[in-house]
C-alpha cells in the first residue's frame, strides 16, 4: 500500500533541501559529499617566492624548492609560483579526473605553457579539469604550474575588505591533489540549488514556490547518494519543472555571463592584468564546454594588457569573439567615472575603446556599458549617440539609501534632447551570481595639458610641412589619462598604492606633455622674425587680455598686462607696454588701521576682514554687494565625516549637522602685492591642530573675478574641509557646469529627492542667479559642490581613512574664484572666465627670433559656442586632416561663423568617432564656415588641409 502525501512545513521542508547540497553539513550522507571519488596526492610539489610578477618563460627557470601542503608564502602583493608533478592511477581510466587546489590568494594555472584556468577559494573555484574521460592511451605524467598571487578577490584589506591593506599577510595552501569527479552529482546540485533559490525568492505565497519546494523535496526522497542508478529519477523529476512554461506571453530570460573586474581598486594595476587572465581563461573554459554561453566583456585596456601579456590568451579570445560567444561590450577604453572627466575626455574614453575594439575584433560596440560609476552626466547620451551607441547599461543608481529608482528598463533623454534605451539588471547588481584629491587636479591639469599639446601641434601641423605631429605620443598620453579616470581612481577610492601609480602616471603626461609643447611652439613660429624667443600663447578661442608673470633672467619674474588673440600668439610686450592701457583702472590696495584690506579694480571691489574672510563683493557700476547682509564669504567650515561604511565613497547627510566654522586670529591679514597690474593680500589660518592652510586673494586689473590662491597642509582623519559664499541671491535653482554644457538643481530640500542631493558635483564653474544679478563660484580643480539656500559652498578636502590611509594626506594647492555679473551668468561671460582660469595663457620658448606680430587660427562670432578641441584626425591617409569639436554653451539655438586661418581644402561634418557625414560638406565661404547648433549640441568637423609650402 502506497504511503499517503505527508503535510509539509515550508521551512523545514527548504532547510532539508539545503542541507542535502550542504558543504558543511552531513557531508558523510548527503549529495555534495559524493561530488568527488577516489583521491591520491600530488607526486611532487615545488614553489619559489618573487615581490615581481613574472612572465610565465621567466617563471619558470627560476629555482623551485620542494613545498608540501600546509606550507605558507608570502607577504602581500609577491606571488608564489608552484611546480605541481602529477601522475593519474591506472584504476581511473574512464573517468573525469580534477586537479584539486585550495589555497589562499589567487591562482592561474599554467599547462604547456599557457594558462588554462584561475583557482580561487573565494570565488569557489577550487579544482581544474584534468581530463574529462581518462582513455587507455592518455598519458598518466604531466606537469602544470600554478601561479598564486599574494590577495585575495578583493585585495588583503585588514580587517574589512575596505580596509588599507595588510602588508604583512601571510597565505597558506590547504589542498593540492587530485580526485575522481562525478559529472552527475555536479548536475544534479545545481538542479537543486536553482530550485531551492526559486522556492526561497519567490516565498511563501507563491504557488511557483510551492511548486519548486515540492520538486527538490521529490528529489531527495527518491536520490541515494550512494547509488548513482536513483540520480536519472530526480533528474527527470527537475527536467519536468523547468520544462514548464507559464503560457506564450511569458518572458524568456537570457544569461549572459561576464567578470566585472574593476581596473583598479583595491589591488594595483598589475593586478588587475592577472585578474583578467585568470577570469578570462576561466570563462574560454567554459564556453569550450558550453556552446550556448555567452560571455560579455568590457574595457579596452584591459583587453590591451591581456593581448600584450597573454598573446595566446588573446587569439583565442578573438577566435570565440567569431563564433559570437566572446561579446566586446561598452566601447570605452575604461569604466570610467561619470562625474569628474570632461567632455573631450568622455569623448576620448569612446575613441580610443572603438578602434581598439574595431581593430581587434572586426566591429564596434552598440551598447555603452558602466555599471558602476558614481554618477551620470546628463550630456552621455548625446556622446554615445555621437559614437554609435544607442543602448546603455548600468545600475549604481538602484544603490541609492534614499530613493528607489522606479524603472529597469526605460529611455533617458540627455541635456540635447538625444535619446537612449537604458537597462538596469533586475538583481540590482553587477556581480550577481546566477543563483582623492591631487587623485582629481592632476586630472584637471592633464585634461588642460593634452588640450593644449593637440592644438599646438595641429597648427604646427597646418604651417609647416616638417613639422610631425606626434600621435604615438598622444595616444599614448591619453591612454594614460583615460586609464586614470577609472571610477575608483579619479575619485579617490582606491589604496594607496594605486593612487601612487595614478600620480605617476599624471607626473608622466606633465613631463612629456611640456615636452612636446614646447616642441610644437617651436616649430609654430620658425621662421618668422621677431625681438626675443618667448611667445605667449592662447589655446583659448576668444581674445585675451590678462595680466601675467613673464620669467626674467636669474629666475625671476615680472608683471605684465598681455593681450593675445583667440586659438593664436603674441609676441611679449617691449618693456613700455607693461601698465596697463586706459580706459582700465589699476588695482587699488587699501588696509585700514582695523587690519583689513580693500581691492577694487574698477570693476569689483573686495573687502576683507582682518582674519581673511570675504566682507564685502561690491559689482563697482551698479553699486551692487553680492555678500549677505551681516554674513561673511570665505569662510572655512570643518565637518565630521564619519560614513555608515564606505568610507571613501560615501558622504552622508548627516555631516551637515556637525558644521564648525574655522576661525582666524586678527592681525593675519597682510598686503602683498600693492597694486597697479594686481593687487594682493595673504593670510594664515589654522584649522586644527594638525592642519594649517595659507590664502593670498589676488584681484588683477580688468579682471571680473577674484582669485583664492590656496595651500592647505592636510592632517586629519574623517573630517571634511568646505569653503562657504553666503550670497545676496535669492533662486529656487542653481546652475552646474557639466561636461559640454550646464544644469540646474534645486537650493531647496522639498521632497526626497532634493534631500538626497546635499553634495553634488560641478566642474569648473557654479552659478546662483536672480533676475538681473548673479554670483558665481569658480574653481581650477574641484568637483564637489552645494547651494542650499542663498549660500554657495565648495567641497576642499576629505580625510577617509579606508581603502588608503593616506587618502588626502599632506600638502595641496587649489584656486577657487569668485565673480558677481550683472544680468544672467551667460552674457556675463562666467562660461569664458571660468575657462580663463583653468586654460593660463602660456609663455614658452620659442627659437630666437619670436615672431614680431600676433596671430589666431581659430575664433567664432558667438559667445554661446565654444571651441574645445583641436587635434589631428585619427584615421586620417596623409595625416594631413583636423578635427574640431565645438558644443553650444548657452542653452540655445544659434547660428556660428567660425573664422579660420588655416590653408584648408575642405570642411565636412563628422560624428565623435571622427567617421565623415555623407551629406555633411560644408562651403568654405571667405575663410569662413557656417554652424548651425541647437542647445547644448555638440559638433565635430573634419578639415582637409592643403599641402603646406615647402
């Protein structure tokens, strides 16, 4: 007589389940304990310890000494290189037979000279298929060699994974032998675990969940581990579940699998060519066994590195690239950070990851892919638009503590209006499972830098058929530079050893990039006569006339007010033309006998407590003070800035409630320069015991903004350093520079939302504006920022202490400015001014004799449209081809004359990947083109130069 069906308990029944799959649990009688047969040891084991990573050819003549299982090896970041002598029983012939190693740290096993599989204890990747069927005539001897590295999947942190690492860890192997391995116990646990993860996610009240629960429950009633003739049953009885559908309109899902690696976090970047050779070489595994899977794959650099360590590697990933199981994803060189690059940077991350991706692998990307990013300019979309791309995935943004996002899949429309079809995964992750602050000037500095390398040297290119454009080097530049904008290393969120690799690497654009500057200023103006070999020149496209320091003999420098045309040079001012011409007034300095200091220029009049703090802002025509009534501007605050957890990532909102003002002592404040070209005060002020900062306030004539030259010696620990501008303003908005462009936000917290957005980031510039007046807040390398209420505040410095302990630390240099304008922040020229104070005007040598006259390449008839870029043309034959890229500025529709002085041939539109636009000749009219923009577009153009003059 049949036995009646039993009255199940929904959490006895799932706990029964897991334990039949447990690997902890009543492993002697349950299903996982059968996983592996028969074993033997390893015949022999020999390891040699390296602080270098070693190629594999290196490797392996170096010195092995016999190891045995429970040895340990270390410290941190060496890598310990096992010898592994193996020799398979005769009795397993017929079966599948694993090489099964367990030890700390990260391991990739090498066989015939090429890596075949990475081993890790925590990514439960503990064994390497030896043979899938040992046959009679396969060989019993072979030798592999697995190279561990010193970490873990998340670097060595001590203590917490976002921890500073422990230098002195030590790492032990537990397990080196190998084992018979039973393919049908391995099906049928995963069965068992995705029916056992159905029932769990689906919950009590889901008769789906029933439905699985009743199955897996099934399966272990009729499945003796002990007798493989019972696993056909149960796996019939799973075969019969997921066979079922739910009627035709039900979804069908795809998986699809893929390592999100970052570039660099907590592990060096030469870590992280070795991650993805074992993740990669892992995944070509699978896809051996496994037709059907699809793996994705993003990052051209990491691809690069792959390719120039693992060439092998590399042609097999190209090979199941063909067979459409290896996809390339996201065509941008890096993951980079969504913030902090500029638009030209955003535009090179898409450049260099197409070729890459074209010339590797046949095609370009049509997804953009960034799952983990700190935020997303509103200008992306028309950038992927512009590079081919009309999908997008990603997910931070489900990570927010304050609000839900309420869509996975849905179209984002950018700041121009260009439109993208944007998925979330639905798990809210990237890494689901199938069941600082120099770290940002010197990116600031560098962007500046390859500017203007790329547009001396195009117009070298343009005047002189000698002159070689140095695009090997650029390249090269940019690479470095777009690796550093990865989302943990521009941002600050990486150890400390990274953030020492990324500073070297700015040290190397810096030193090269003045190399070739000079280079191209040389060959710009040979020829021509002039009075000394020092031309000063503007790689922005208006007119200038600012004050600067020209070097003198012996190291000295001198004063002089200089006036240089638009994307051109000018030759140095004969000695009596350095004061200043009229109508400008010069600067005035005035301290009172209370110890405070008076600028005015004419234009704006400063006025500054004895402790340094901003008083007074007066616009000088209308008489009108951009400072609160019986507020100071100026003023340093000091934060607590103590995260739930993340503590280089994250800024909570409740540091607000912990605001210090920083006060100075009277008597600081001194004059330094008196007046005339510039006038000057300085002051010292300590903000803690351990920190000190150090201010000169610089007002230059004609100038409509003054200047906060800082130095600030930073010793703290979870504090946070704002400097804040109370304004005499009121507006429900404030306005934010963005990449190619601008956006408001609100200086309210009416709903969540607004809440939520306490700090936000801005790039070069912020505005706060009412009818007719506003005040703006300039900087030359921050990216925090916030208006709340009437008051403008800029993010300095913070002190996390997690994942590098130095984050922050020591000495900084920054300038911020400040600006009042009558009328709206776009007449008033904020757009320009603030550009002025990121782009100097440069004074280089050039071979005497300089030229005697000025000169300009480029300039345009509308303030609304800027010129950002001039380069040579990627793929240009003759490389006798530029490309220009200019954007709208303003917000608004506008017709451009863009003035050329350049022998071009032809002028024709192109999209950001610089590939021509067939209907997109444009007439040359005059040495004249006509652009045609909307708000906020960005357009790039291709000229064909003539042949120059030999």
């Amino acid at each position: 007589m049949a036995a009646a069906p039993a009255l199940k308990h929904w959490r006895t029944t799932v706990e029964r389940v897991e334990k039949f799959v447990s690997p902890l649990y009543f492993t002697d009688c349950n299903l996982r304990g059968r996983l592996f047969g028969a074993t033997c040891p390893v015949a022999a084991l020999s390891s040699f310890l390296t602080p270098d990573r070693l190629p594999y050819q290196e490797a392996v003549q170096r010195d092995f000494r016999p190891a045995q299982v429970g040895c340990s090896f270390g410290p941190t970041w060496w890598t310990c290189w096992f010898r592994v002598e193996l020799t398979i029983p005769e009795a397993w012939v017929g079966q599948e037979v694993h090489l099964c190693w367990e030890s700390d740290g990260e391991g990739l096993v090498w066989r015939d000279g090429e890596p075949v599989q990475g081993l890790t204890k925590e990514g439960k990747k503990t064994s390497y298929v030896l043979t899938d069927r040992l046959g009679e005539r396969d060989p019993r001897s072979l030798t592999l060699y697995v190279e561990v590295a010193c970490n873990g999947l998340l670097g060595a942190g001590k203590g917490s994974i976002i921890a500073a690492p422990d230098p002195e860890k030590m790492f032990q192997l537990s397990r080196a032998e190998l084992a018979v391995f039973h393919r049908d116990v391995h099906m049928l646990l995963v069965d068992l675990e995705l029916l056992l993860g159905i029932a769990k996610g689906l919950g009590k009240d889901n008769q789906r969940s029933f439905q699985a629960l009743y199955t897996a429950n099934q399966m272990v009633n009729v499945c003796d581990p002990a007798q493989p003739e019972t696993f056909p049953v149960a796996q019939a009885l799973a075969s019969r579940f997921f066979g079922q559908r739910g009627g035709e309109s039900q979804h069908t899902i795809h998986a699809t699998g893929h390592c999100h690696i970052d570039t660099a976090w907590l592990w060096p970047f030469k870590e992280t060519m070795r991650k993805c050779a074992r993740s990669w070489v892992t995944a070509l595994q699978l896809m051996e066994r496994n037709p059907e899977f699809i793996f994705a794959c993003s990052q051209a650099q990491q691809l690069e590195w792959v390719k120039n360590r693992y060439p092998g590697l590399h042609s097999r990933l190209q090979e199941f690239a063909r067979r459409g199981q290896f996809v390339p994803v996201g065509g941008t060189w890096v993951e980079m950070d969504g913030n902090l690059p500029s638009g030209e940077a955003m535009v090179r991350q898409f450049l260099q990851g197409q070729n890459f991706f074209l010339q590797e692998f046949g095609k370009m990307c049509s997804e953009f892919w960034l799952p983990d990013t700190f935020g997303y300019s509103a200008q992306l979309p028309q950038i992927m638009h512009g590079c081919g791309i009309r999908r997008f995935l990603t997910q931070k943004l489900s990570w927010n503590l304050v609000n839900s996002f309420p869509h996975h899949t849905f179209f984002w429309e950018g700041l121009d209006g260009s439109r993208v079809l944007v998925h979330f995964p639905p798990g809210d992750s990237y890494g689901m499972q199938g069941s600082v602050e120099e770290i940002k000037k010197g990116n600031r500095e560098c962007e500046r830098i390859l500017h203007d390398v790329e547009l001396l040297s195009s117009l070298a290119l343009a005047r002189s058929a000698q002159f070689l454009y140095p695009a090997a080097q650029l390249q090269h530049l940019w690479r470095l530079l777009l690796l550093n904008q990865f989302h943990d290393v521009v941002t600050g969120s990486c150890i400390q050893i990274v953030a020492e690799e990324a500073m070297c690497h700015y040290e190397d654009i810096r030193s090269h990039g003045n190399t070739l500057l000079s280079t191209a200023a040389a060959a710009l103006c040979a020829g021509e006569p002039g009075p000394e070999g020092l031309l000063i020149v503007n790689t922005l496209p208006w007119k200038r006339t600012e004050v600067m320091a020209l070097p003198k003999p012996g190291g000295a420098h001198s004063l002089a007010l200089v006036t240089v045309p638009s994307m051109g040079y000018a030759p140095v001012p004969p000695p009596t033309s350095l004061q200043p011409l009229l109508p400008q007034q010069p600067v005035f300095v005035l301290q009172e006998t209370d110890g405070s200091v008076t600028l005015d220029n004419g234009i704006i009049r400063v006025k500054l407590d004895p402790t340094g703090r901003l008083t007074s802002l007066v616009l000088v025509a209308s008489g009108r003070e951009a400072i609160a009534e019986g507020a100071v501007g100026n003023q340093f605050v000091l934060f607590d800035d103590v995260p739930l957890y993340w503590d280089a990532w994250d800024v909570m909102d409740y540091h607000l409630e912990t605001r210090k003002p920083v006060l100075g002592q009277a008597g600081t404040l001194a004059v330094g320069t008196e007046g005339g070209l510039r006038g000057s005060a300085w002051f010292l002020l300590q903000i803690s015991p351990n920190s000190r900062l150090s201010q000169e306030v610089v007002l230059d004539v004609g100038c409509p903004y003054v200047r906060f030259h800082t130095e600030v010696h930073w010793h703290e620990a979870h504090k946070f350093l704002k400097v804040e501008f109370p304004a005499r303003v009121r507006s429900s908005q404030a306005t934010y520079e963005i990449q190619f462009g601008h956006l408001q936000r609100p200086t309210h917290y009416n709903t969540s939302w607004d809440w939520a957005r306490f700090e936000v980031w801005a790039h070069r510039w912020m505005d706060l504006s009412e009818h007719g007046f506003g005040l703006a807040l300039l900087n030359d390398c921050k990216y925090g920022a916030s208006v709340q209420g009437s008051v403008l505040s800029l993010s300095l410095l913070r002190a996390p202490k997690a994942p590098d302990a130095t984050a922050d630390m020591g000495r900084h240099e920054f300038t911020y400015a400040l600006m009042p304008h009558k009328g709206s922040f776009q007449d008033a020229g904020v757009i320009q001014a603030a550009y002025s104070l990121n782009f100097p005007l440069l004074a280089l040598p050039a071979p005497s004799p300089a030229p005697a006259t000025s000169w300009s390449a480029f300039s345009l008839s509308s303030p609304a449209v800027v010129l950002e870029t001039v380069k040579q043309a990627e793929s240009s034959p003759q490389r006798r081809s530029l490309v220009l890229r200019l954007y709208e500025a303003h917000g608004s529709h506008v017709d451009c004359w863009l003035h050329l002085s350049l022998p071009v041939q032809e002028a024709i539109l192109c999209d950001l990947l610089e590939r021509p636009d067939p209907a997109g000749h444009l007439p040359l009219r005059d040495s004249r083109l006509k652009l045609t923009f909307s708000p906020f577009q960005v357009l790039s153009l291709l000229l064909v130069l003539q042949p120059p003059p030999h």
